[in-house]
C-alpha cells in the first residue's frame, strides 16, 4: 500500500510525500498550473518555451552545461513536460543525493536569468522540434483533432505554439509568464522514495521558497459548442494513414469518468479487445490501434486512434464506426466488462512500481483536483462500474452529431476518406 502525506506550507504550497523504503531512489518533481491553456493567442508556445529556458542557467549553474553535468555526475535522471493544464520538472536521484536534486532545481524555476543569447540558441532549437513535430504524423493529427475538438481556444492550440510567437518572444514574455503563474498556490512538490516526511519538508522550505498569493490559476473556461467543421484530412505522402476518431466527453471530476475508462478499455484497450480483434486482427487493417479517455479539468474526449493500410482506410473507419454501434446496442458480457477493469486495474498498480510514477500520478491529481484518490479508491471505484452504465454511457456519447474525425495520409480528394462517415 503506497502511503501518502500532504503538507500545505504556510506559503500555501503543497508538497505531497510518498515515502519508499523498498528504493534507494528518490524522485522530486515539481508541477505547476501554468501549461498553455494559460496562454493568449499572443503568447501562444510560450509555456513550452518556458520550459526549455529554465534549463539555461541560473545563480550557481550558470551554464547549461553546468546545469545538466550537476545531475550527470551523479547519475540522475532529469526532464521536464508541458502539457495543457500543467507543467513539470523532475530530477530522479539515488537517495543520497537528494539534496542536489533540489539545489538544481531550486536553481532553475528560481533564478534562471533567461539570458538573451541564450534565448536566440534555443529559438532554433525549438524551431526544430516544431518542424519535427510537422513532420510527425501521429503527432500532427492529433493536434487537427484537438482544433476540430475545441476550436479556437487554449485547448484547442498545438502547445508548442506558434511559429511566429516562437519567432518573436522576448526576454521579458518569460519573466512575466513566470511572474504571473509559479506561485506557491499553483505549484504542488512532489517527492517519492526513500525519505521521510519531515526530510521532504525541510528541503522544500529551504530550496522552494516560493512567494504567497491567494490567488489559484484559473484557465480560460471552455464551453462546449458544435465544430464548424467535424472532419479534416491533412494531405501527406506517408506508407501509413494515421487517424482520430473521437467524441466529446466531460471533465475530471464528473461522476462518469471511470465508466467512460473502463468503456475506453472495453473498445481499445489491450491486444484482446474490440477494435484490436475486429481492425487488426480480423480486417488486418492497422498495426496499432488504442481507445482512451481523456479527461481534463472541465472538460475531455473519448477517442480511438489508429494507424491504418492507405489504400483500406474507408473499411478502417466503417470498423471503427461500426464497433461504436455495437457498444451500444448490447450489454457487455461479465467476464469482457470484468477483464476490462482488471485492465485497468493492472495498469495502473504497474506503473506505480516507480518512484517517478508515483510522485507524477498523485503530484497531478493535487494539483488539478485539490484532492488524492487512494489506489484502493480508484480500484474500488472501477470495480463497481456497471455493463448497465457502459451501455448508457455509450448511447449518450457515440451519435453521429458528435462526432469528429482527423487524419493524415496520401489523399487529395477526401471523399475517399468519408465515404462511410457521414457529415
């Protein structure tokens, strides 16, 4: 049983505490509310390109270089994330180094200088990653389904930006974001491994002190609305036709998220279920094919993606579509429904073998929930989802008028693509 200990600090920043004796690791991460769907249009990359120049060099580790031979000198590991409603930074160290571990980052979110040369360099490099990123096809059709998803707002911009704001940004965009958005409120600590609760606390106070505010991150809202388009197929000479397929869902917090889970798991989760059996296994139509719910703050969507034979497309979509129908026209058998949760149950009691894991997965759920949910909780919880929910879940989600599609692939004329979707 993974036991857990929250601390609010009198700066009101949470630092959670999941101490390890099974490890001789130690992992710190800090997260924070301030991912791009804080951004304005303006602004719009800034949060990921934030992220990059924390890594350039502060007080004591002036230099990239030094910042990142801090950590390989002792054999760490160290990265950092941005996704929509949050950013990280972790550093991941054998126990004895701890300390270091937070030095480094203390450093970093505290007193990056955010010099301007090196703000040119790294214009570059993350120009790159965005060409990279065009040149990705399952990356790309994502980001086309996100923007037919939740069109022109936050959630709906690629995080990466844009590529004239990538162009244009100035020293004093990130000194402002960083202003605006990293404080004690909307930064949750977290730290697993073997240490204590009281160590964890002492370091946070002395290596993280940041200011107070009253005041919590609020994104912009985002309000469900009807896409003025439902479908985009993006031109590509690719081998592979990639695809999302989706319906809009709801939040984190709605009283549907583990049966929209368990749905997911039901249609594309393992090499047993309905979409693998019916698109690869009998059609041979894909060699990944995968269902998930993903569920923001008030928000979300349930999705199947798939990368598919070209020339076989239109069967891929019409099996897809066609396996949406089916879960809704019949309950689930027991034994289907039950190995669906263990599923998911097996999955996440895996992943939370390591320490990093642990401080990411309950780390997040404090900082967007103000909450933990125990592993007994969450097991509990899928457990008692019902075929009966499933069924009702899916009829109210999967109807035509919701919906939305994207793909990537070698096609000019996209009839070819919708010729069984009907919009």
């Amino acid at each position: 049983m993974i036991k857990l200990e929250k601390i609010t600090l009198p700066n009101k920043m949470r630092v959670i505490v999941a101490p390890m004796k099974s490890t001789e690791a130690v992992t710190v991460m800090v997260l924070a509310r301030a991912g791009s769907r804080y951004e304005t249009k303006d602004i719009n990359g800034i949060a990921h390109f934030l992220e990059h120049m924390f890594f350039k060099g502060g007080e004591r580790y002036p230099t990239p270089r030094q910042v990142s031979e801090a950590i390989d000198k002792i054999g760490g590991e160290f990265n950092a994330f941005t996704s929509d409603e949050y950013v990280g930074y972790y550093v991941k160290v054998a126990k004895e180094h701890t300390e270091t571990a937070f030095d480094v980052l203390s450093d970093m979110l505290l007193n990056s200088r955010f010099n301007e040369a090196a703000l040119e360099r790294e214009r570059g490099v993350i120009l790159e990653e965005y060409n990279l990123y065009e040149d990705t096809p399952t990356r790309r059709v994502w980001d086309a389904f996100e923007s037919l998803m939740f069109g022109d707002h936050p959630l709906g911009w690629s995080t990466i930006g844009l590529r004239s704001v990538i162009k244009s940004v100035k020293r004093d965009d990130f000194v402002n974001y960083r202003s605006r958005l990293y404080s004690a409120p909307n930064i949750v600590v977290s730290v697993a491994g073997n240490i204590t609760p009281t160590q964890a606390k002492r370091l946070v106070e002395e290596y993280l002190p940041y200011k107070k505010s009253i005041k919590k991150n609020q994104p912009i809202p985002y309000r469900e609305h009807k896409p003025a388009k439902r479908s985009e197929v993006l031109y590509k000479k690719t081998e592979q036709a990639h695809l999302v397929l989706g319906v809009p869902s709801f939040g984190t917090s709605h009283p549907d998220k583990y049966t929209a889970k368990v749905l997911a798991a039901v249609l594309g989760g393992g090499m047993s279920s309905r979409l693998f059996t019916s698109v690869r296994e009998r059609h041979g139509l894909a060699y990944y094919v995968r269902a998930q719910a993903q569920h923001y703050t008030d928000t979300g969507y349930l999705v199947t993606s798939a990368g598919v034979d070209v020339n076989r497309i239109d069967l891929a979509i019409k099996t897809i579509l066609d396996e949406f129908r089916e879960i809704t026209r019949g309950r689930v058998p027991e034994p289907e429904l039950e190995k669906a949760k263990e599923y998911l149950i097996g999955g996440l009691v895996l992943g939370l073998e390591h320490s990093d894991e642990i401080a990411y997965t309950f780390g997040l759920e404090e900082l967007l929930q103000d909450k933990l949910e125990t592993v007994e909780t969450t097991k509990r919880k899928v457990r008692a989802v019902t075929s009966e929910q499933v069924q009702r879940l899916a009829r109210r989600l999967f109807t035509d008028n919701r919906l939305v599609l994207a793909v990537i692939g070698p096609y000019k004329d996209a009839k070819q693509v919708k010729k069984f979707y009907k919009l």
